[in-house]
C-alpha cells in the first residue's frame, strides 16, 4: 500500500518514504517520517493533489509524490 | 600622487576617531519562523510604517527590515525568509541559513505558531544548534487558547533554556513584553543562549570524535562556524557545508559515520531529521495539554464547501472572476483620469510654463510628449498594481491561496506550470504587468520563471484595440469568431511553449508541490495596507524610472530628426523601413506596417496610434481653444470624483449585471473610419488577420520588460521572452500568411 491509494478518511502509518534528495528531505522536513501516522483527508476536485493529515496540521502533495510513500493501513 | 590617497586614507578614521562619538551599538534581530506561523503580522506590528521591503540580493525572495529604537536599544530588525527547515534545499532555507552562519545576528526571534507547536518546534530545534541566543515568540497564542490548549509557557523556557513569550500579532498583545526581553537579553546575553539538546549516545560521540579530529587539523573552521551547527552538518553529509570546508568523508570522518551507519541506517540525513522531530515531539507531549474531544474546526467546515468535489471549482472561479473584475474594473477609472490629466492640464501647464520662457519648440515636445507622457506611462499602471497586490496579499494571508493551488494543480501541472501559476495567467488578459509582479506568490524559483515567461502569451487588455480596429475593417461580419481565435491561439501556445520550455529550459528540476493548507484566518488590515503600500511604492521608483527613461528613448526615435515633414524620415519610419523586408513574407512589409509594431513597443495599443499618425493625412490641426488654467483644475477636479464614482460603481456591478465597457470601445474604434478605410487599402484580409497574429504574439511592451527584469532582478528571463516571442510571432504570422494563401484565401 502507498499513500496515494488511500481513501478520504483512511488512515495509515508510515513504513518507508521511497523518494530521495530534495524531495525526500523536504518531506522529512514537513514531518513526513517513518512510524507516523496519516490521514488523507481530501482528494482534490480534479483527482490531484491530495490532503492529508498529519502532525497535527493539513499538508497537500501530489499523487506521484505520495506513491513513494509505503503506509500500512490502520482502522 | 601616493601622499595625496595617503591622506585621503587618513580622513576617514580621523572624523571617526576625533570628531564623532563612538557608534551606539545596534542590536540585530533576525526573525525566523514557519510560514502561516504570523510573521508577517508580527512585524508589521512591531515596526510598521517604519518597515522597508526589498529583495534578498540576487534572488526574487522578499526582503523586510526595520530600524528603530526600544527604550534606548537601537534594534536593527531582519526578517528572515518563511521557512521549515534550514536544510540546503529550498532558495529560502539557503538564504535563512547564510545569514544566521555568516552575518551571526544577535538574536534570533523565533515565532512559532501555538496552534501547531509540534512541527513549528522543529525549526526551533535547528535554531537552537546556531549557538545564537534565541528569544521565542509563542505567537498565534489566543487563536491556540480557543481551541482550548493549555500549553505551559514556564516549562517550555526551562526545557529549552530561552525565554518564551505569548503573543498574538493580530490581537497586538504580547508585543511589548516581546521586545522587553529581547533588549534585556542583550544587557545579560546568557539569559538567551539555548540549551544544547542532546541527540542521542551515538550522535553526540561522533560529535565529540569530529570535533576532536577539527581541533588538531582545522581549528580555524570551529572559529568560523557556529562549532555545534558544524560538527551536525558534517554528520548530516550537507553538501553546502562539505563544500564549503572542503571537507570530505573520507579525509576526516570514516570511522565515526561507519559506526553512526551501521546503528541507524544509510540515511544520516534522515537520521537527523528523525532526531530532530523526536526532540520537537518529546518537548510537545511535556508541555502542551490539548481537549480530549477536538471539535470540528471553522477550517474543516470552509474546506467541505471551498474543496468540494462538485463545487470547488465553480466556486474558485467565481473568486477569480471578482478578483480579476475588481482589479482592472476598480482601477481603470482612476487609470483613465491620470492619463487625461497628464494629456490635458499638465501639458497644458507645461506647455504655458516653457511657453513663457520661449522655449524652442523640440524641448516642449521633449517635456511634454516624453517626460511628461512618459510619467503618465508609469502612473496609469499604479492603481492596478496597488489593486492586484492587495487582492494577492488577501488570498495569501486568508490561506485561501493554497487552496486555490490545490484546485488547480491538476490542470496547470499538465503543462509544466504550479497550481498557483493560474493567478498570474489569468490576471495575463487584464494586464501582462501586475501578472508578472503576481508570479512572486509562486516560491520555487523555476515555476516562478516559468510562469512569467508564458504570461505574455495571454492576450492583454491593451491588445484588444489593435484587433478590434483590423476586424472592424476586415472582419465585420465573423468579428467574435476571430477575436474568440486569438484568445484561444495564446493559450494553445501557451501550452505549447510550457511543454517546449519545460523539456528544454527547464530539464531536469524536479518542481514539488508539498505545501501546507494552513488554517483560515481573517488578515490584519494595517498587514494588508503596509504590504500593498510598499510593493506599489516599490514599482513607482525601481521600475517607474526604467519606464519613464524608455519612454523618453521613444520620444527621440519618433520625432527625431526634429522638423521632418514626412513620419518616413523619423528615425522610426527609418528603422521601420529597414526592417520591413523581414516581414513582407508574413504579408506586411511596408515601413508603415513595421513602424507601428515597434512603437507598439511603448504599449500594444500604441499600433493603432501611430497607424492613424501614419496612414491617415491628419487633418488641420484644429485650434482649439485652449482651456484656461482655472478651467483645468475644475476637469481635474470633477474628474477624479467621477473616477472615484465609477470604481465604487464598479465594485458593486462586479456582483451583479456587468458593465463591460468593451462595447463602447468598440463603438469608438468603430469610428475612426478613415484609418479603416486605409487600412483596407494597404491590407488583405489574410493579411490583416497575420499582422494581428503579430501583435498577439511579439514581444512584450516595455512596461511588462522592466516588470521582468524588476521581479527576477536579472535580464535573462526578459531576453528569453523576447527571443521566443520574436520567432513565435514571425512563424505563426507567416504560417497563417503563407498557409491561408496555399489555402485559396487570397494573398
């Protein structure tokens, strides 16, 4: 499972972050880390980006960003 | 020749030395923070009016400072870029960091966002390794007690080991307090200084084996650097920091990165990173208590409407379209009146002035049509310029923005472009000008450019005339229909060039789009005025002299050689005739033809201008009365209360029925028949619509050139627009000339 095929409302921990360099750090930077929690949120009008939760604050990445991103699916 | 630079050495230190009293010492303050944690507002707060807003030197990153004096503290106020972090990544975070490491300020203030303390602590925590002493501002306070979080201020100054003050910048309370801390830290300095957090058993010994290592070998860079922030750089495999010590692995750390590797992974950047947000997630859980039922926030609730599946998007467009009314609506009263004031009174008066003085008649022209017009040119773009920075600076602070970029992304991401790129293009057919000023919203430097280079492809305001004169003279009867193509025709090369240009130009950045949805909040007002103050003021004096020197530029090439009879012989009918062999292939090459397209230079509608001068024999000028001195000040006068009348008026039929003026103008255009009636004899119809192909496409006028050497502070962008738009325009002017004749439409 990645994050990008979560549901709205579906929530996930994170297992392993794929992306690498910038991409990776910034994640890391937005609090994006292994052993977190995340929930999406929304899904935008047009199917892309999404919004998730996570940390206590709303973050908005696009589809090919999460899809890096392994989540194992909680509740 | 050596004694006289010797005692011209010596000047300076002796008026420093004897005359003047030694310098009160001022105190640097750089201000660090997240962004939506309410910075901005916090300065605007502290230093208002006294703020100044410039650039970061070479890059397009936003500069505020503020001088003034706290209870006999001089304090020197720096505003650091928005960030979340201080890695190497992000134009921001490189700016924010080279001036904490290099400049070392003497405080940092950090304002952190109560309300989202965990990932704001973050920061904090990277800061604190600076070895700079650190005054946090808890800011966004009464918002975080709202929600009914507790947070324990007292615990937090203990755990950190530097002074933590609430405060709320919207509400101004807390500032006082703020400032009187920072001025006392720098009477007792290790009031401030953080604790050194610990970051773990291994971490700390490969610190420790680092540091030991530098002491024997380069003992100059733990003097250089802040040593804590150095020694975890090199740990983390920065590369900035690498580069800059000339550093490598190999020749100082194996041994102590073997060992981290093994016990934690590859990854020692992550490494840190995870370090790091533990710190900032143990320091959370200690001091802050939230309710145990969260309730449904005023955030969730806007975002179920605003990012609905069905509704988001009409509802997002329906925002643009008031937004994009009320910028040019508003202001183009108030444009219309400056412009006949400077072409009716301040000529007047100009020319009453040199009049007097029997001033030769090429340096009335000179004052009046280039200085004076010129001046109109720059001013005329002011209301619009205050009225776009106003709405952008309202959908940044509201958090609206993002959610506009999340609606959009999709489409604009096809072509290469950021959701937030679809402001400045749709603000592109008003104006290319505020357009190119509105790409600031984007952040990273590439979609910014990007942005901006395709901007000129939407067909502006100042376009339409050109085609409305040539379709009322060719195309009366499918006019919409042809209007309606060069719209569309913008935009198909719109997406053509962004494709082009993203494979080209722009190969191999890999633009983000991981951005924060920051909750909603209602933007300071005084925020809101002081932002939109300065970024006008700022057009008015760094690109309003560019303006108005081009401006004058162009007065000398139409008029010069002074006296001639014939517009041929100007330097333009000159420059016009040589260049006009270029286009006869697109079905326009006369210097006539040629002359107007590079005047157009000025501004696009300044084509059908020198058309009229041109093609039709002016009439006697008319000698008409000229209006009296009083008389003039009362068209001022009566005129302005109008202007002002039809921007209210505006405002309100933004809502409701529009007032499009666009058939009036078009009425008026419809008017000038003689120039139609030339036109028909110099043109073909295919002809006709080539040249206007043209204009749609050819490079941008002077004043959205200066606005893009302005915004990006370099030429490079500009050079490419023009480049790109010269070959565009001639291609496709040639391929509709050439093609339609294939074609059978006649040549």
């Amino acid at each position: 499972m990645n994050l990008a095929v979560l549901k709205p409302g579906q929530k996930g921990r994170i297992v392993s972050i794929g992306a690498i360099g910038p991409l990776k750090r910034r994640l890391m930077d937005m609090g994006v880390l292994v052993g977190e929690e995340v929930k999406v949120v929304k899904v935008a009008p047009m199917g892309d980006p999404i919004e998730v939760y996570i940390k206590s604050y709303n973050l908005s990445l696009r589809k090919n960003e999460a899809e890096g991103i392994a989540v194992e699916v909680l509740a | 020749m050596n004694a006289q630079s010797a005692v011209k050495e010596q000047e300076p230190a002796n008026r420093h030395g004897n005359l003047r009293p030694v310098e009160q010492r001022v105190l640097t303050i750089a201000v660090a923070g997240n962004p939506n944690a309410g910075k901005s507002t916090l300065i605007n707060a502290i230093a208002g009016s006294r703020l100044h807003v410039g650039n970061w030197p070479g890059v397009t990153v936003e500069k505020k400072e503020a001088s003034f004096e706290y209870q006999g503290t001089k304090i020197r106020l720096v505003d650091l870029p928005g960030t979340y972090s201080l890695s190497p990544y992000t134009q921001e975070e490189i700016i924010a960091r080279d001036y904490l490491v290099e400049e070392r300020p003497d405080l940092i203030l950090n304002v952190v966002d109560a309300t989202n303390l965990e990932r704001n602590l973050y920061l904090t925590v990277q800061l604190m390794e600076l070895g700079i002493p650190v005054v946090m501002a808890l800011n966004i306070y009464d918002e975080a007690q709202a929600k009914g979080y507790r947070i324990d201020v007292a615990q937090m100054e203990k755990m950190l080991g530097i002074p933590v003050v609430p405060t709320s910048a919207t509400k101004k309370t807390g500032l006082d307090q703020l400032l009187q801390v920072a001025v006392s830290g720098e009477k007792s300095p290790q009031l401030a200084v953080p604790h050194q957090l610990n970051y773990g058993e291994d971490i700390e010994a490969a610190a420790e084996f680092i540091a030991g290592n530098l002491r024997t070998s380069a003992p100059a860079l733990l003097e250089r650097y802040p040593s804590r922030w150095l020694l975890l750089k090199l740990i983390e495999g920065d590369a900035e920091v690498r580069k800059a010590t000339n550093l490598t692995e190999e020749t100082l750390l194996p041994e102590a990165l073997h060992h981290l590797r093994r016990a934690h992974g590859e990854d020692l950047e992550a490494v840190l990173a995870e370090v790091r947000y533990s710190l900032a997630t143990g320091l959370t859980r200690e001091v802050l208590k939230k309710p145990e039922l969260p309730r449904t926030e005023v955030t969730e609730k806007i975002d179920r409407i605003v990012l609905h599946r069905v509704f988001g998007i009409p509802i997002f467009l329906a925002a643009m379209w008031i937004m994009f009314k009320l910028t040019f609506d508003v202001s183009k009263p108030l444009a219309d009146w400056i412009s006949s004031m400077i072409a009716g009174p301040f000529k007047h008066w100009a020319e009453a002035l040199l009049g007097l003085i029997h001033a030769p008649e090429w340096t009335v022209s000179l004052a009046t049509d280039g200085v004076i017009a010129g001046t109109g040119n720059v001013l005329v773009f002011v209301p619009m310029i205050f009225a776009m920075m106003f709405f952008i600076t309202f959908l940044e602070g509201s958090g609206y923005m993002a959610r506009a970029a999340f609606v959009m992304d999709r489409a604009m991401h096809a072509i290469g472009l950021h959701g937030k790129s679809f402001i400045p293009m749709l603000l592109g057919f008003g104006c290319n000008v505020p357009a190119i000023y509105a790409t600031r919203t984007l952040e990273n430097p590439r979609d910014k450019a990007l942005t901006a280079l395709l901007v000129p492809l939407m067909s502006c305001g100042a376009r339409l005339p050109v085609y409305v004169v040539f379709i009322g003279a060719f195309f009366p009867k499918n006019g919409g229909t042809v209007l309606w193509s060069l719209y569309v025709m913008g935009i198909v090369l719109a997406i053509v060039m962004g494709f082009i240009f993203k494979k080209t130009l722009f190969r191999g950045d890999a633009p983000m789009f991981i951005m924060e949805l920051p909750p909603y909040r209602v933007p300071s007002f005084k925020s809101l005025m002081i932002h939109t103050w300065e970024k006008g003021k700022h057009f008015l004096v760094k690109a309003g002299t560019y303006i108005l020197a081009v401006s004058i530029m162009v007065w000398f090439l139409l008029n010069l050689p002074w006296g001639v009879e014939h517009k041929r012989d100007s330097y333009l009918g000159q420059v016009g005739a040589a260049v006009a062999p270029a286009l006869s292939p697109l079905g326009f090459g006369s210097w006539e033809a040629s002359s107007s397209l590079i005047a157009g230079l000025v501004a696009k509608e300044i084509v059908v201008g020198t058309m009229g001068e041109i093609y039709v024999k002016k009439a006697e000028e008319k000698k008409a009365e000229k209006p009296t001195f009083a008389q003039d000040l009362q068209t001022a006068g009566s005129g302005l209360v109008k202007a002002l009348g039809e921007s209210v008026n505006n405002v309100t039929s933004t809502f409701g029925v529009s007032s499009l003026s666009t058939d009036e103008d078009a009425e008026k255009l419809a008017e000038r028949t003689p120039l139609r009636e030339e036109l028909k004899k110099q043109f073909t119809p295919l002809a006709a619509y080539a040249f206007i192909t043209f204009v749609l496409l050819y490079m941008p006028c002077v004043v959205a050139a200066v606005a893009m050497v302005h915004e990006f502070g370099t030429w490079k962008w500009y050079g490419i627009a023009f480049g790109y738009q010269m070959v565009l325009a001639w291609s496709m002017a040639l391929l509709v000339y050439q093609g339609g004749k294939l074609l059978g439409f006649g040549g």
